[in-house]
C-alpha cells in the first residue's frame, strides 16, 4: 500500500476506472489540457482518447445536462464542477432531471452519473471558492450525496459511486486535497455507499462530522483525552443514504452528541441528524445536542481573521467537547 | 422547374404512406378533443397542453425516424407520443392519472413516456431537455452509431441559457441532433416578438454556425420534404441541424386559457391552413383518394380513441405504495425509508 493524498486518490482511482471500463467518461471545465484546476486529471490526456476527456465551455448547467443524457444513454459519466460554488446554474438539471428520471420513468431509465465537485473553505477562496452545499442536495429524494474525508475512503467511494445506478454527489474538501495523507490499497475497491465509519472510539461523547472538521475533531479529540475525555467519532461518509443505525448505537453508547460541519448552522444537515437523534434515541440522551457549525452569513469572507472565524477550528471543537462532557 | 420537380417528388410518395399520415394526424386531432372533454368532465386535472393545429410537424418529422433514434421533447407531448406510435390507450391513461398510463399515474399530460419507443418524454421545464438531448446524442456518437436524436422545444425556449449552451455544445462537438423549434407564436401567453430579439429564430442557430432552415409546418408534405435534407445532414455524420416550423396551436397555451392575447381573426386565418384539410384536400384531389377512404380512417381513429377514453375510465387508479417505489434503482434500508411515521 502506497501513502497518497486524497488529491492523488481521486486521480488515481479515476484512471483505473476509466481503463477498466469504456464507458467511464470525464467532462468539466478544464479537466483535459490542463489537467483540472486542482491537478485531478493530471495527464488523462495523454493517456486516454480525447473524446474520454472531455473539455467542456464554462456551462455548468450544459456539463451537468449533457451528463445526465449520456448516463441515461448508457454511459457512466464523471462531471467536474470545478468549485462546487459553480454548481448552481445546473441545480435544476440535478434536482428536476438527475433525481427525478428513474422515478418519473417508473425505473425505465436511471441516471448512473457522478458530479464530482471540490468544496469547502480554509484556501483564502472568499465569496465564491468556499462554500459547503451539501445541505442543499441531502434535501433531494433522487440523489446520494457522499462525502469522504480520507484518502482511503475517497478510492472506495469514488469507485463505488461510478458503478452506483443512481445519481451520485461527490463532494471533495478542497483543503483536504494535499492536507490528509494516508495509505491507500494500489487496487480498485469499493466501500459501501451507505457505510458510516467509526473513525474514533470513544465513551463519553459522540461526535458526528466530515470533510476538514472530521480531521480537526480527531485532533481536538485527542487534546481533551490527555484530561480524561474519551471522545468518539463517527464519520458518515454518505449523507444520503445515512447510516442512522451506527449514528444511535454511538449515542445509545455515550449519550452525548456533538454535531460538526463548516456548513452554516441554519437548515444544515446537522440539523437533520440532531432531528433523528432527538426521534429515536431520546431516551438516550444526557445533554442537549449540540451543533458547532458556521455561522449564518451568506458566504465564507476573504479576510484570514473573518475566514478563520467563520470556519470551527481546533480549538473551538476542544472548548465544545468539554463542555459537553461536563453536562 | 423546382416546382415541377417538388411536384414530381410529392407524387412518387407511396399513397400507403400518405394515408398513414392522414390517419396519425386525424388520431391526434381526434385524442386531443376527447382530452379536452374528459379536462372539462373532470376526470383530466392538472396543466393540460394540447397539440390540435401542429399535427403535421410531428408526423412529417417522425416520418424520417427509425427505432434507433431518440425524441425528447417539451410539455406539449400528446401529439408527439402518438406520432412515435405510443399507445393511445395508454396515453389517455396517463393523462387521466392511471395505473396502466405510460408513467403509471406520476407523470401526467406533461411527461409522456415510452422507453421502448425512444421517447425521452414531455419534460415540462422549458428548455431543460435541450441538454438532455445533447447528451443522449453524445453517447450515441461516443458509440459511432448513426442514431439521430430529436429534440424538439417551443418558440419560448430560445430565450433560454439551456438552448444556447447547448446548440454551442452540439456545434464545437458536432452531434448528430436535429433541433426542431415548434414556433406557435407565443410563449405560453406572450407573444415571441415581444420576448425574442429576432423573430426568425434560425439566426439563433446562425450564431453557432448550425445549418438551419424556416418550414412551412402547417403542410404535412412540406414538412416531410423539409426534413429529409435535415436527418440526412446529421444521420451521415455532419453534425447538427435547426428547423423552425411555423405552426399554430388553436387551443390556447393550456386549459382554462381565455386568450385574450390574440384575435379570433388571426385563428380563423390560421384554421384556413388547417394540415388536416390540407392533407384530405390533395388526398381526394390530386391523389383522387375517394371521400369514403378518409372517413374510414375517420371512424377508425374516432373508434380507436373511444376504446381508448373507456380504457382509461375503467383502469385502476396507482397503488399508493407506488409513491416510495423507483426512487433509486435499490430502495434505502428501512431506517431511512421515506415513509416513516405514515402508513
């Protein structure tokens, strides 16, 4: 096993899926000569023919609408959004089309795309280069949204979701790319669409997140249990679908629950997950749930304090953790 | 000279053929009445869009199609599932919300469907389903086949970003797609001059080099005629094709419309150029098809869209479990199941 940032995991789970089966096209702004703006497709060019990779005008709800003919035509097409700030000219392409043609068709036709966009701030992007919109596509029957915070689960997950018969989100943290480092098997493989993963065990509290705050949580995590705290934290991986059964078994078991993500609190999915919680394992429960999330401002500033404030940091999750555990 | 020679061309036309013509536009005027007397029964709810007036654009083009071609297209879908040969009974189904409808009940007048036929279907965002075409065409050049696909929008959806990210898409990749613009003048209630800078909407296609032409749509001949250069265009692989049909809906945008945008007058011109009159009129006369053959055909498909109001009436309505089914080509574990907390 070779140790590969989650950058090199996507382009190299992407290539051998593409030499795996021909049906596996890529599309996107940039994505050919260039190489993409992050590097994904990196000498894709020159190894696949031209017409695999495919370099498309700056037309987002274009890139997205023709993928989901080609994936209803019988192709496994990989769009990329270049900043997933970018997706919304196609949000009624994947809301109306994407989601809705297996079920508008009584399963006559599916949609076996993937729309791969990076997300996520702490790159100094400001308005338009930061944003999280998970929230907004979890909203949507139709649609799976994945989102892996690790190399290694970035390869399974990609994989899978190019072979997944559905419409697949798959959001990158962008600040993760050359961040996160970790070993990662040198053959394809897939992991479970659907598959939390306890990425920390832990008594006393559970923590729910993903993306960069997923990586800021273990080191948080790890601070506090210098004092004793023993934190546990569950990585969904997928959104949609969520595993809900591992998320109240953790609570079942700590009674505690801290909910993360860079997504602004209002309507975020960690309001979705508190809701499920506070149903099902209520009984449970010792503390309120908690959410430490970003705030309700309509875009991640430019500004390093303003950035920096907006986005929860170590410290932050460690001062929420401790709290929590003194409830 | 070119007029003898369309002459000449018209009547090496297999009358066979010709009467099937008549027959197909005589089913969808024939459908579209009944459709509009179940709307005001109460028995069709909804938005409901009728093709009565543009029959002969959909079968003069469908005509040129073979299996292996694909059609999308807009909301104003009866006349185009017909014309692709979808059943009438199934459609009226589909229209009265049924189980045995052509998308069991979901999708309603706007979005027929058939998989079996190629037929995308309606698709009542407008202007959406130009880049679904697209894409449906790219696969089909990724394939090298000579599969043609059809997409056919409204006047209206030439203002929109869809259509013009996509005819710029179709061009630079050189896809083997007709766009065919049904332009009736009006963009649900607004007049197309008012909301479009040019009124010849073939300029749009100018702008991204996209051979086009302007058609006659109200003469099912002419309309055949017309495409036969467009579909051989693209089916021996030279790339896109735009056709503006000039047609008129008689019937309003949908149902309810009372058309205070328009004058009775310009109607009756446009009722003068009638394709079915057209069509019975060089039957009988130049063809010197007898009157009675016509109103064989005429009770035929007056026969064929009773059994097909009656199919719909007597079918059941969806079972309610439908509304959680083919959500995702596996439903979600129970956990997450859409149903929770109602039974």
């Amino acid at each position: 096993m070779a140790v590969k940032t989650v950058l090199e995991s996507v382009h190299d789970t992407l290539w051998k899926a593409m030499e795996e089966d021909n049906r596996v096209v890529i599309m996107g702004e940039d994505v050919g000569a260039k190489g993409g703006v992050f590097r994904v497709t990196a000498g894709y060019l020159e190894q696949f023919v031209e017409n695999r990779v495919i370099d498309t005008p700056l037309a987002e709800l274009a890139i997205i609408g023709v993928g989901i003919g080609m994936a209803a035509n019988g192709m496994l097409p990989v769009c990329e959004i270049q900043f997933a700030d970018f997706i919304h000219p196609a949000f009624d392409q994947i809301v109306s089309e994407a989601a809705r043609i297996r079920y508008r068709s009584n399963n006559a036709w599916g949609c076996p795309m993937v729309i791969r966009a990076p997300y996520g701030g702490g790159i100094h992007g400001a308005l338009y280069h930061s944003q999280s919109v998970e929230a907004f596509f979890a909203h949507v029957p139709g649609l799976k949204v994945v989102i892996p915070s690790t190399p290694y689960d970035t390869a399974g997950l990609l994989y899978s979701a190019i072979h997944d018969p559905d419409p697949v989100m798959f959001f990158e943290h962008k600040r993760t790319y050359r961040l996160i480092k970790g070993e990662v098997p040198d053959n394809l493989y897939k992991i479970p669409i659907g598959k939390a993963d306890r990425k920390r065990e832990g008594r006393d509290l559970t923590i729910f997140t993903y993306g960069l705050m997923l990586h800021y949580a273990i080191e948080a995590a790890e601070r506090v249990a210098k004092d004793g705290i023993s934190v546990e934290i569950i990585d969904p991986r997928t959104l949609v679908p969520l595993d809900i059964d591992m998320i109240l078994e953790s609570v079942k078991k700590t009674s505690k629950l801290l909910i993360i993500h860079e997504d602004n609190e209002f309507c975020g999915f960690g309001a979705e997950v508190a809701a499920i919680v506070a149903d099902k394992g209520f009984a449970w429960l010792d503390a309120p749930i908690k959410r430490l999330c970003g705030p309700n401002v309509p875009a991640m500033p430019y500004n390093h304090v303003q950035q920096e404030w907006f986005l929860p940091g170590v410290e932050d999750i460690e001062a929420a953790i401790r709290e929590l555990a003194e409830f | 000279m070119a007029a003898k020679t369309a002459k000449a061309k018209k009547e090496s036309l297999e009358l066979e053929m010709l009467l099937e013509w008549y027959r197909q536009m005589a089913l969808i005027r024939v459908f579209e009445t009944n459709a509009e007397k179940a709307y005001q029964e109460g028995n069709i709810a909804g938005y409901h869009h009728v093709y009565t007036g543009q029959e002969a654009v959909a079968v003069g083009t469908f005509a040129h199609l073979e299996a292996k071609d694909h059609i999308v297209t807009h909301y104003r879908d009866h006349g185009h599932a017909l014309a692709r040969g979808i059943d009438p009974k199934r459609a009226m189904a589909e229209l009265w919300g049924k189980a045995t409808g052509t998308s069991k009940g979901k999708g309603g007048s706007m979005h027929l469907a058939s998989r079996e036929l190629n037929f995308w279907g309606g698709y009542a965002i407008v202007a959406a389903h130009i880049s679904l075409a697209t894409g449906i065409a790219l696969a089909e050049q990724y394939r090298g086949t000579d599969s043609v696909t059809l997409c056919i929008f409204g006047d209206g959806s030439t203002n929109n970003g869809y259509f013009h990210e996509s005819l710029n898409l179709a061009a630079i990749w050189e896809l083997p797609i007709l766009f065919l613009c049904e332009n009736n003048l009006y963009g649900m209630w607004t007049p197309a001059e008012e909301v479009s800078a040019v009124r010849d909407m073939t300029k749009k296609a100018a702008a991204y080099d996209i051979p086009a032409k302007q058609i006659d749509g109200m003469n099912v001949l002419n309309v055949y005629q017309e495409m036969q250069e467009a579909i051989a265009h693209i089916r021996s692989g030279k790339g896109p094709y735009f056709v503006e049909a000039l047609t008129y809906r008689y019937r309003g945008h949908g149902a309810g419309d009372i058309e205070a945008y328009r004058t009775k007058e310009e109607v009756g011109q446009w009722r003068e150029k009638d394709p079915i009159v057209q069509m019975s009129r060089y039957l009988t006369g130049e063809r010197g098809v007898p009157e009675a053959r016509l109103e064989e055909l005429q009770a035929q498909v007056e026969a064929v869209v009773a059994e097909a109001v009656q199919f719909a009436a007597e079918s059941p309505e969806p079972e309610v479990e439908s509304l959680w089914q083919d959500i995702y080509a596996k439903p979600f574990p129970d956990s997450m199941s859409h149903s929770q907390g109602r039974s």
